[in-house]
C-alpha cells in the first residue's frame, strides 16, 4: 500500500509513539503502564480514547454511539457471539481517527507515549514504523477464561450484569462465546500475519523479562 503525503506527516509526528495491539489478557495494559513509568512517558492504556467521548457523532460513529444512546446495559451483554464480534470490529474502525487525534495532540508534549491500541494493523503500517509496533497475543482460551479476572472495573461491571440476569449461567456462556468469537483463531491469524513482531503471552514468563523483551523491540534499551 503506497503511503501518502498525510500518512507520512502523522508517522514523522508519531515518531515517539509506541503502540502495543493485540488479544485479550496477553499483557497489552500492563506494558503499556510499565513503559510509561519507567521512560517517564504518557500511559494511553485501554479506552483511553473516550476522553473523546463527546466527539463520537450518530453519522460518523455509528457503534460508538449505541454506548451512549443505551438504556439497558443487559441488552448490551446478551448480544449473539456474531453481533458481538461485528461490533467490536466496525467499533475499532470508528475509533481510529479519534485514537490518532488524541496521539497527536500527546505528541506534542514531548515525551514518549504508550498505547495500548485499537488501531488495525494496516494503520499502523502506514502512521508508525516497524520498531514501534508490537502485537501481544494470549491462547483463546485464556482470553476467555480470565476474562473476569482482572480488578478491572468495566469488567467487573460487565460481569455483574451476567451475574443479575433472569438466567446467569446462560448469559455468562453466550458471552463466553462472544469473547471466543472476538478472540477467534480467525482474528488471531490476523494478527500473526499483520508483519509485526508477535509476542505470545508466557506464563513462565516474568513481568520484567516480558517488559525486557518490549523494550528490546523498541529499542529503547
């Protein structure tokens, strides 16, 4: 794909940025964290893009904006596995142009900054280079079953909802599914394939010889 004029401007404007992209639980939100403190940086972890929230139109961001316009967070968990994986997808593709924005304005500041991305990887290729992106991914059945692990308070808002429904048992297996469909050997591919360096979660793996192995990549050692 042949880089344009604009993409080359926000690639010489993100030279200091540093996206991580990737599945669930593989270390994404963690890294992001530990590179900030330790490079003094600005951590952009999961989500940190809806500080734009109110940027997000019914025309231009159509996914983002059945967020706000819901009224029964119930409805939103007991979505089908393919509506589920359609949002998440098409709601990734609507973000991108606020992610970049944000990335910007963050750029200026001087410091290197840390994201933990949306942004597909074909983006990718064209506003950042090689060293500066990093896929992170973790066995499907991982992302799934620790799901709900983290003290994440989304996440455990989510998992509340599941919990609360007329039929718990059945809502937390339909959003199983979900989250196999999203974290699918398909998506998984995806990312294998994307040209980026992979790192595959390692549970003989420490959270220092992890960040080791991102800084190496990034050449910030």
């Amino acid at each position: 794909m042949r880089i344009s004029i604009e993409s080359n401007i926000i690639r010489y404007m993100l030279k200091d940025v540093y996206f991580i992209n990737g599945t669930a639980y593989a270390g994404k939100s963690t890294m992001v964290k530990r590179l900030a403190k330790k490079h003094n940086g600005i951590c952009c972890g999961e989500n940190y893009h809806l500080v734009l929230s109110d940027a997000i139109n019914e025309v231009e961001q159509p996914n983002m904006w059945y967020m706000k316009t819901l009224k029964d967070w119930h409805d939103f968990v007991n979505r089908t596995p393919e509506e589920y994986d359609r949002w998440i997808t098409d709601s990734a593709k609507e973000i991108t142009g606020l992610e970049i924005a944000l990335l910007l304005q963050y750029a200026k500041e001087g410091k290197k900054v840390f994201v933990d991305t949306n942004i597909a990887p074909a983006i990718l290729k064209e506003i950042s280079e090689y060293n500066h992106v990093l896929i992170m991914l973790s066995p499907q059945e991982t992302s799934i079953n620790r799901f709900f692990e983290r003290e994440d308070k989304d996440k455990q808002f989510l998992y509340q909802l599941l919990i609360d429904n007329e039929n718990p048992e059945k809502a937390l297996e339909n959003y199983r599914q979900c989250l196999k469909r999203v974290n699918s050997k398909e998506h998984y591919k995806e990312f294998e394939d994307s040209g980026f360096k992979v790192l595959k979660r390692d549970e003989s793996r420490t959270i220092e010889e992890t960040l080791d192995l991102v800084e190496e990549h990034f050449q910030l050692k």
